[in-house]
C-alpha cells in the first residue's frame, strides 16, 4: 500500500467534506512541489512499450464500466452502460480486453457468493478466529483477509489465527499482509527487522536481495500468510520518509525493476504471492492519498519514459497481483483515483496483465472522502478491480450488498463481477469455473525472472 502504515488505523469513522485538490487550483493546474522527482530516463533494457501504448489504453476502456462520479444516478448508468460519454473527447468504439472466456453450459456462484469473492479485509484488533469480526467475513464468503500490526502476537498465534480462519470459511480464503522490509513491515514481529528497499538496493546485489525476500516468504507461509502486498516499483529519490520515499528501491527505471523483480522473486520461491505496486506508478506526488487526493500531471510520454517500466518488466516477467494506488493521472481520467479509473485498468490490461488487479485501500482519503465504502467497491469492480481492498472489514456486509444492488439495477455488468470473482478465486486457490464460470489461469514468476530481459527494440512514439 502508498502508506507507511496499513492497519485499521486508515480507515476513517467519519469522512470529511471532499476538498479536492489540496490548492484549490484547478484541474490541468500543475501541483505545486509535484515534478518529478525521477526524470532520468536512463536505459531499461525489457519489453518497453512506449507512448503509443499508452494512448491505445486510453482508448481500449471496455464496455460495461461503472459511471465514476459522485453524484451518478444509477438508472442514468444503467441506460449509458457501454456507451461513451457524449462529452467524451476521445474515441467512443472500445477497443480489445483480455479478459477470461465464460465456460459453456456452466451456472456461475449466486451473485451474492461471487460480490462477497471480490473483498479482501481487514480484521481490526482481532488475534482470535472465533472474535465476532473474525467469524462475521469469513461466513459471509469474502475472497480474503488482511492482517496487520493488530493482528499479531507472536508467530504461534497468527499461525492459529490464519488455521482457523481457513477452517471457518465458507470458500478458499486469500489471507494477505504488507511487509516490505523496512518502515511498512506489518509483520516485522513474524519475520524479525529488515532494511528498506532503498538501503537494499544500494547495499546488497538483486541475487542477495532475492535470498532476502525468500526468506521472508518462508517466515510468512509458515504462519498461513500467501500473498505479501510488496514489493514497491515505484520511482523515487526523494527524502527517504517521504511517501514512497526508502520504499522506492531507486528513481532508476532499470535499477527499480531489477530490484522489484528480485524481491517478488524471491517470495514466489518460497511459495508467497507478490504483489507490485502502485500502479500505475506513485513516486511523482509528495502527497499522501491517506488523507487527500493528488493530480499527477506528467504527460503520456512521460509516464512511458519512467514510471511503467518497472511495472512492464514484471507483467512481462510474470507478476500474478498489481496493485492500484489512488492518485489522479491527467494523461487518464483526471478526476478520478487510479483504482476507480476505467483507464488506468484498461493502461494495465494492455501491457499484457492477466493477473489479479486489487485497487490499495479503499478507506484511504483519497478515496473515502468521496465515495463511501460501498460506492467505492461498485465503482472499483466495474472499472476493472478484481479484488477490493478495505483494511476495516466492519464494512464487508454493506460492500458486498452494493455489489449485489448494483447488478440488479444493471449499473454492473454481471460478466464484469464474475471474472473478478473468478480471478481472486484462483488467488486463493479455488475453482474459478466454480465461481464465475470463467477458466482462469494466473500469471506466475518463473525461475529465474529477476534477471533483465535481453533487449528488443521499442515501438516508435506516435
């Protein structure tokens, strides 16, 4: 997650009036201190796509997409559903979307079961699977769990915890936790003290840092943990507590994929799920989407120059989960976050990602500020989220019950909520035709997948 902190602590009781941009200035109105602070290009030696990709996303969003505002009238919705906005100033036709093929003659899971598949919460102070919290998600189906700093005791007792989660729950359970390595180190109790991704990078060779992150993998599985939220491939060389900051491995596009890769790497080797994050790229804003919204202004050539190098070396590599942070991208759908962004899904999916998408918290103020929990999860599922993540699983009822309204009144397609429920389903490591009728296949890591690439030419600017 974009925060050094990713306990229940983020999710806000009571949502402040949306202020918008922290200046007041308007959209298109560069943030002040928002340059970036990684403009050195320098050479990245994968599979780089470059701006002509880009805009070919901003032009593939696929039909069936929530309208995000935050005063949509769902009929309004139903009635526009996969049709382009007539202010839209680019291309209404949608272009191609890889997405899984519906199996044949199959009856998908109710729409209830598969809404509730899509949900992976937090549990707030709970160490014990019987606590009421604990008993409450896991009958209601969610797809996964996320334990935090208040979750732990000892390594003994999150071993329990996570046992008898999975005894309890009604389908496969994702049981998920952040640990980067240093300063976000949500299980730093489990897996002892670790330097941040910045002192790694500068301290030790990818291979050692692979060992590293195996390491922690092991430590992790052991205590029933199977996807780690990390590592970071954002870009930064900004003060080290910034909000990436020495989460950042380097500003290097080359330097951070190389060092992302290793970590990811080694946690796959010891059977733990990496997640990259947060796409598409967070280290341009000094903001923290904790408590406010932030508009990041590079243009597209930028952002193919820098930030999604790393990200396309590790869907090229094989990554199986990527992360949606919660900023603004003027080259994407400005007024919206990342993860509620029909765009910045459709940027992922056409740089070859067939994985898992999970938007970052959704109780973070870049997001909870505006759109409540269960408006959050409609708007993320329909704009291309797999998985919603909220670390306050107090609101798993009514998120699943907004999911469940919205494909009634026909605001989200069906198919859209089967194929999340699908994926995060095979995360889990259950039977996605089961759930969503769709044949799901997950993208993994293969041995050897830190390494560079060898070098092939990039497509032309457009």
């Amino acid at each position: 997650m974009a925060e050094p902190d990713a306990s229940d602590a983020t999710e806000r009781a009571g949502r402040p009036a949306h202020t918008g941009r922290a200046d007041g200035a308007a959209a298109g109105t560069p943030l002040a201190g928002s340059a970036p602070r990684h403009g050195r290009p320098g050479r990245w030696p994968g599979r780089a796509r470059s701006a002509v990709l880009v805009l070919a996303a901003l032009l593939s969003v696929g039909a069936g997409t929530v309208a995000a505002t935050a005063d949509d009238d769902p009929a309004a919705d139903a009635t526009a559903l996969g049709a382009a906005d007539a202010s839209d100033t680019g291309p209404s036709a949608p272009g191609p979307r890889r997405e899984p093929a519906p199996t044949p003659t199959c009856t998908p899971a109710p729409v209830e079961q598969q809404a509730a598949a899509v949900l992976v919460v937090g549990l707030p102070g709970v160490t014990r699977a019987d606590d009421p919290l604990a008993t409450e998600v896991t009958a209601l189906g969610v797809g996964g769990v996320f334990l935090s700093e208040s979750n732990v005791v000892s390594a003994r007792q999150v071993a329990r915890l996570t046992e008898g989660l999975r005894a309890q729950a009604v389908r496969p359970l994702v049981v998920a936790t952040d640990e980067e390595s240093g300063r976000v180190a949500l299980m730093r109790d489990v897996v002892g003290p670790g330097p941040s991704a910045r002192r790694m990078a500068a301290r030790e060779t990818p291979d050692e840092v692979r060992a590293r992150a195996a390491a922690t993998g092991v430590a992790l599985a052991q205590v029933g943990v199977d996807v780690d939220l990390a590592p970071v491939l954002d870009l930064d060389d900004g003060p080290a507590g910034g909000v990436i900051g020495d989460r950042s491995f380097s500003a290097d596009p080359a330097t951070a994929a190389d060092y992302g890769l290793a970590f990811a790497t080694g946690l796959a080797d010891a059977g733990v799920t990496p997640t990259v994050k947060h796409f598409p790229g967070h280290g341009r804003s000094t903001v923290d989407s904790h408590t406010e919204s932030s508009l990041v202004e590079a243009t597209v050539d930028e952002l193919s120059a820098t930030d999604l190098l790393p990200f396309q070396r590790a869907i090229d590599a094989g990554a199986p989960v990527v992360m949606m942070n919660h900023l603004q991208y003027a080259a994407l759908d400005p007024d919206l976050p990342a993860s509620l962004s029909p765009r910045a899904y459709a940027l992922l999916r056409d740089m070859g990602f067939d994985g898992v998408a999970i938007t970052d918290s959704v109780g973070m103020g870049a997001v909870n500020v505006r759109w409540d929990f269960p408006e959050a999860a409609v708007m993320a599922v329909g704009a291309g989220a797999d998985a919603v993540l909220a670390t306050d699983g107090g609101q798993a009822v009514r998120m699943r019950d907004a999911l469940v309204d919205a494909v009634a009144s026909g605001r989200l397609p069906e198919e859209r909520l089967a194929e999340a429920a699908a994926r995060v389903t095979a995360l889990a490591g259950g039977d996605p035709v089961a759930t969503g009728c769709r044949d799901v296949t997950l993208p993994t890591l293969a041995p050897g997948s830190a390494a560079p690439p060898t070098p092939v030419p990039s497509a032309p600017a457009g």
